[in-house]
C-alpha cells in the first residue's frame, strides 16, 4: 500500500515538472517571439533611418548639380552681363534660378525682387541625368518649418526596399561684403558685386528634410543644412585641355589630331578639326591590369558643323570631309576620334576603338538659338599689366570695362608711363619713356626718391624691355639640381629675372611670412651704374592688393619678349626663355606683349594627380602672350614636361594669330612626347611635330596632354582671361559637411 502511494507522488511530481517546463518553454517561444518582433521594429526602424539620410544626402547632390558644385559643369547659365547687373540693382538674389539649365532644361521658378526662399521636391523619377530637382514654392515672408508637413504631397522615390521623400529650402541672406565686394546700398545686401572679376555674388542657406519609409508603419525623418555662395559671371578660358579659335597654323596650313596622339580633357575649336587616323580622347584606365569599362570619355566639341578625315592605310581617296563623327567607307572604318584603350602604344588596333564624345556644331550660348556662338574672351576680361602695377590702386582699374572711359586699354602710351613712375620710386615723376628695367612697384611711401625696406608692395612685378630668362625655381640660384630641386618644406619662392640689358633680379617670396625680398644688381635705372643691393618688402607680389582670396597669387607683366631664337652651333644649343619649378605655394601668370619662349621643363613642386578629386595643390601657372606666340626654340630637351595653362592670342574674330609653335619643327630630330598637365588656349592651335605619310611622328614633339581638372573645381590661373560664357559656380558647399540632424516624423 505504501509503495503504490509514493509511484503516486512520483507521477505527480513529473507531472508538475513538465507542466513548468511547459510554462517555461510557452514563456520562452513568446519572449522569442517578442524579441523578434522588437528586432525587426528595430531593424526596420534602422533601414528607414538609412533611406531617409540616403534621401537628404541625394537631395543634396541634386542641389550641388544646380550650382556646379559638384560636378562643375553640370549646369549652364543662360544670361548676359546687363541680365546680372539688373539684379545686382533691383536686389533679386533668386532671379538667377530661372537662367539655370541642368541637362538643357530650366527650374521655371518666377522670382520676384521680393522672394526671399524657394523650395523643390526631389523627383528622382525624371529622365534627366543630373535635374532632380522640381520647383515647389516661393516666397517674402518666413519659409515653412516643417517643409514635409507643409508639402505632404511631393514626389516618392524608390531607395532600397523603401523609398523617401525630400524637399529642398534654398534662402537668401544677407550680408556685409567682403574686401573687394561691394553693395548697392548700405550694408549688407543680397546680391554683391566684385570690379575685379565683374562677378556676382548671392549668399544662401539651404535646408534638406528627407523621410525614409519601409513599410506603412516605419518612418523615420533627417535634416542636413548649411550656408554657401553662389558665383554668376564668366566662365574663364583655362577650363580645356585645348581650346583654339582657328584648328590650324597662323599661315593657315592644315593642323591634324595624329594617330600616335592623346587628350584627356575638353577639347573645343571654333572652327572644324582634323583627325588623321585614330586619335585618342578620353581619360584612360590607370589602374593594372587595364580595365576597359574604367575608360572615360572627355568633351570634344566644334562649333563647325564638319569634319576632316585623312586614313592611315588602304586605297582611294587620302581625305575627306564629312558631316560625320567618323569616316566609315566600305563598312570600315578608315579615321575617327576614338577613346583610348588598354594598348596606348599599339596603334594598329585602334580602328574598332569606341568612339570618342564628340559633338560638332556645338553653341557656346543656347539662349540665342538661331545662331551657332563661339567661345571667345569677354570685352571685359582682366588687364594684366594695369595688374601688375597695382591697378592704381583702384579694383575697376583691373579690367578693361569697354563702358568705362577711363579703361586702362583706352590709356595713352603718356598714362601709362605716369601711372608706372607713380608707383616706382626709382624713377622719377614725368611722362618720359621708362628705362627698360625690372620694377617692384610699391606704395607711395619713399625716403629720398628711393624704395625703403619694409615698404608694401603695390602690385606684381613689371619688366620693361625684354628678357633674356626668367627661371621660377623652389631653391636659390646654385643650389644642388637648381632649377628642378626636390619638394622641401622651405616655403620660399624663387624668381630670377635675366634682362637683355644685363639687369639680374632675384625676387625671393615668403607667403608664410608676408615679406618679399628683392636682390638686384642696379637699382638705379635712370643711369645703370651697377648699384647692387638687397630690400625686402611688406606685402607678397600678388597683383591687386587690395583683394582678398588671392594671397597666393602672383602677376608678372613684361612689356617685351621672354627669351630669343636659341643660339646653335652643330646640335649644341643655348635656350633663352622660362624654365623651371613652381613652388607648391605659388600661383602665378606669367604675361608678355611679345613672344614668350619655352626654354625648358616648366614644373610644379608638387603637382596635382589629375585622377584624384582630392588632389588640390595650390601651385598653379598661367602664360598669356595676347599679341604674341608660345614658342618652343631649338635645343629644349626630350620628351618635355609642362605644367600649366598656356593662351596665345586673344580667341576672337579678328584678333592677334598667336599660336603655340615648336620652332624648327620638320628639321629637328624627333623628341618624344610634348607631356603637357594644363591646357592650350590659342588664336591658331599650332603644331609640335612633323609626321610622313603614315602619319607616323619624324621630329618634334607628339603630343600627350592631360586636363588639369582642379579648372573644374574652381582653380584658375590668377587674372586669366575670361570668356564670353557665362558661368555658375558654388563656394563652400562641396567638401563642406553639412550640420544633421534626426527629427520626428
């Protein structure tokens, strides 16, 4: 009887073990169950976090396509210098968005002189590349808080496994100018203008609101927010890689694209191109191994609405023109710009390369749509030797503004000579002729007639008269590999002037320390009885000093020749000309009313890596010859380097036939390649080698230049001269991170 009593408790008691392990095992599927549901709230709360900043962050970038912040071109504007002085007066700082045109079409927003915001839907869905941007609203008083709320309606756009909604705020503020800008009215204002680059400036604050959603009931919401400028004006020339007026000689004979050529970077001409065979524009695979999906194409564009073609191989006709982007005959292919491939040096593959991206009968400025424009340098451009000499101290001075009567370019040879004595203590106060010489012009502030050492400067530096060298160097003169020293930390600039009147003047530049050291072998211009001396100076040679935001930038005018015919004897050749290294914290343009020889390599310290965006050195040249040609003389050595942007000529109808010439071209022996990082602006394009009837190089240079692309980010030579394209360009938004900041849905 006991027994059966305790197998009783025993079955009780598993009984009641495996009700609580059942208990236990319902408690844990439902705390499992529980926490999976939490996890995926969470996760999905996550993901709609994700798309709503991946929403804000492509509104952003829709933005930055409108005002070329990111890419630089990726935006026109439609308008003309009166256009942008009536909203300079009127005040209007959002008219400019009705004049903007993202892959050919408009914004259509209305601004009044009263509207002080606008906001856009982004849109995603449309068809066009970069415009994603929709006008929504506008107006005077204060813009919306709560920018989705207020427009619940706007565009969903797809994101992942869910999608958002994004709206844009762009606000006018206002603001005091800086140095060098000024206002219509008492400070501060909302359209500013600049005498020294006839630009226009609009200060905006923009707002992002983007919500992400997975799911009806996942929703999550950011903002990104920030202040930047807008820039309205003309677009300079040094944005190409080539840019020629006229595809030919000065003489007029045939200029050819050659089959052993590269290019990477925009091309244009006014004219119509030739292309022998099977050049190469576009920027290649760097990478190893080559990738042939990495190749890009680069801009080539003519305003002529024709080809040339000349083949390389086969029977029947040698040339042709064509209203084609490629000679096909026979269903083969005989000549065409074609992208570069992963064999550069192998020619004979060529033929069934992809086309390059040419457009011919390309408009500089669509608003005038009944006529095919040119790119041409704007009336207004800069007047670098009134730059070189200070302006006179007045900002308006600095360009040559055909409205002004006093226009530095209307002045009589008599006013020039005051305004050069006025700021050259060294010579006395007349209207006589200037000795030639080389001057640092500075500041009315003399002891006894002469400079004294600490004095500032006034401008750059002007040459009168021609010189026989100018060396920029990163080491003094005698220093171990001088010119072409090594990079260093040393932070000096070197320029030594060589006059043909036997005048030698180091110019030594220390932008760290604001000083500038002169070391010249006659001070005394008016008799040149060899009064050596040293003096250094306040102030760097930075040309208008009375502008901020070009600290580094250097103007040296030479009213003359830089460098002469080399002197030969048998294939030994002294070379006269510029030559050098730029030190990395100089930018400098270099402008003569001659001929500006080429004498040797022309490097920087540091020079950018064209394929990297992040490569931003500040060392940057610039050769302007308006009256003048660029020439390479006999005797400069193989395969030459240059860095810079070189303009010959005025790009004009009618203007100076200055080109960019390899002197002795057929009668030399062949050198390798012209390797030129910059561009090529010039009235005639020139020539730097010779080909037989193979089109296969003989002498001289074949040419390999590659695109400076910070032009792209908004680099530019100091004072270059400007187009007639107008141009929109974003300060301090690329780059620029943005505050964030998650709020409620």
């Amino acid at each position: 009887m006991a027994r059966r009593d305790e197998r009783g408790v025993a079955l009780i008691s598993v009984l009641v073990v495996i009700l609580i392990l059942s208990l236990l095992g319902g408690l844990l599927l439902y705390l499992s169950g529980q926490e999976a549901g939490l996890s995926r709230v969470r996760y999905r709360g996550a993901q709609s976090l994700a798309i709503a900043e991946g929403g804000a962050w492509a509104a952003r970038a829709a933005l930055m396509a409108l005002v070329n912040a990111d890419p630089a071109d990726a935006s026109i504007l439609l308008v003309d210098e009166t256009t942008m002085r009536s909203w300079y007066e009127a005040q209007n700082p959002l008219r400019f968005l009705d004049y903007v045109q993202t892959d050919g079409q408009g914004y259509s927003v209305g601004a009044a002189p009263s509207d002080r915001w606008v906001a856009f839907q982004v849109n995603w869905s449309l068809p066009t590349g970069r415009r994603k941007l929709q006008f929504l609203d506008k107006g005077s008083g204060p813009p919306p808080d709560n920018l989705l709320a207020a427009y619940p309606s706007v565009a969903n756009n797809p994101l992942g496994n869910g999608r958002f909604q994004a709206v844009v705020l762009l606000e006018a503020l206002p603001k005091a100018p800086a140095e060098g800008w000024e206002c219509p009215t008492p400070d501060p204002c909302f359209v500013q203008f600049s005498e020294l680059t006839t630009s226009y400036a609009v200060h905006l604050r923009y707002r992002v609101e983007a919500a992400g959603q997975v799911d009806p009931q996942f929703r999550r919401k950011v903002r990104l927010g920030g202040e930047f400028s807008v820039e309205l004006g003309n677009r300079s020339l040094a944005p190409y890689v080539i840019l020629a007026h006229r595809f030919t000689l000065a003489s007029g004979d045939r200029v050819y694209f050659g089959h052993e050529e590269s290019y990477d970077g925009p091309v244009h001409t006014n004219g119509q191109f030739w292309f022998w065979g099977f050049p190469k524009f576009g920027t290649p695979d760097t990478s190893s191994p080559c990738d042939p999906g990495r190749i890009q194409a680069t801009r080539l564009t003519s305003t002529s609405t024709r080809a040339g073609f000349r083949r390389i191989s086969g029977s029947g006709a040698l040339e042709t023109v064509l209203e084609a982007n490629e000679w096909v005959e026979g269903g083969q292919r005989r000549a065409a710009p074609v992208l570069p491939d992963c064999t550069p040096t192998n020619y004979n593959d060529d033929a069934d390369n992809p086309a390059a991206n040419f457009t011919r009968g390309f408009d500089a400025d669509p608003s005038t749509p009944d006529t095919i424009d040119p790119v041409t340098i704007a009336p207004s451009s800069y007047n670098q030797r009134a730059i070189a000499i200070g302006c006179a101290e007045q900002a308006r001075y600095c360009v040559n503004d055909p409205d002004d009567p006093d226009n530095p370019a209307k002045w009589s040879e008599m006013r020039w000579r005051q305004e050069i004595r006025r700021v050259v203590p060294e010579l006395r106060d007349h209207s006589g002729e200037i000795p030639p010489g080389i001057y640092i012009p500075v500041r009315d502030e003399t002891l006894n007639g002469r400079s004294d050492d600490g004095e500032p400067l006034a401008g750059g530096i002007y040459v009168q008269g021609t010189l026989r060298r100018l060396t920029v160097s990163n080491c003094p003169f005698g220093a171990p590999g001088y010119p072409y020293c090594p990079p260093s930390s040393g932070d000096l600039a070197y320029y030594r002037f060589e006059h043909e009147n036997g005048q030698v003047v180091t110019v030594i530049v220390d932008r760290n320390g604001g000083r500038t050291t002169v070391e010249n072998s006659d001070w005394d211009p008016e008799t040149r009885e060899n009064q050596p001396g040293r003096r250094t100076f306040r102030g760097v040679p930075k040309g208008f000093q009375g502008t901020t935001g070009h600290q580094h930038a250097t103007i040296i005018y030479v009213r003359g020749n830089i460098g002469q015919d080399s002197s030969c004897s048998g294939s030994a050749c002294t070379t006269y000309g510029l030559s050098g290294t730029l030190e990395e914290r100089e930018q400098v343009t270099v402008t003569a009313s001659g001929h500006v020889y080429i004498s040797g390599h022309l490097r920087y310290e540091r020079p950018p890596n064209p394929y990297d965006p992040r490569s931003n050195p500040l060392n940057l040249l610039g050769i302007f010859a308006p009256t003048g040609e660029i020439r390479v003389p006999r005797g400069t050595p193989d395969n030459l380097e240059l860095h810079g942007v070189l303009m010959a000529g005025e790009i004009r109808e009618g203007g100076f036939p200055g080109q960019f010439v390899v002197q002795g071209l057929c009668s030399r022996p062949r050198q390798g390649e012209l390797r030129h990082l910059g561009g090529l602006i010039a009235q005639y394009v020139g020539v730097t080698g010779c080909a037989d009837r193979s089109g296969r190089l003989t002498s001289g240079y074949s040419d390999h230049k590659v695109y400076d692309r910070r032009m792209d980010r908004g680099f530019a030579p100091p004072y270059f001269p400007t187009s007639t394209v107008p141009a929109i360009q974003a300060q301090n938004l690329a780059g620029v991170r943005p505050y964030w900041q998650e709020e409620t849905p």
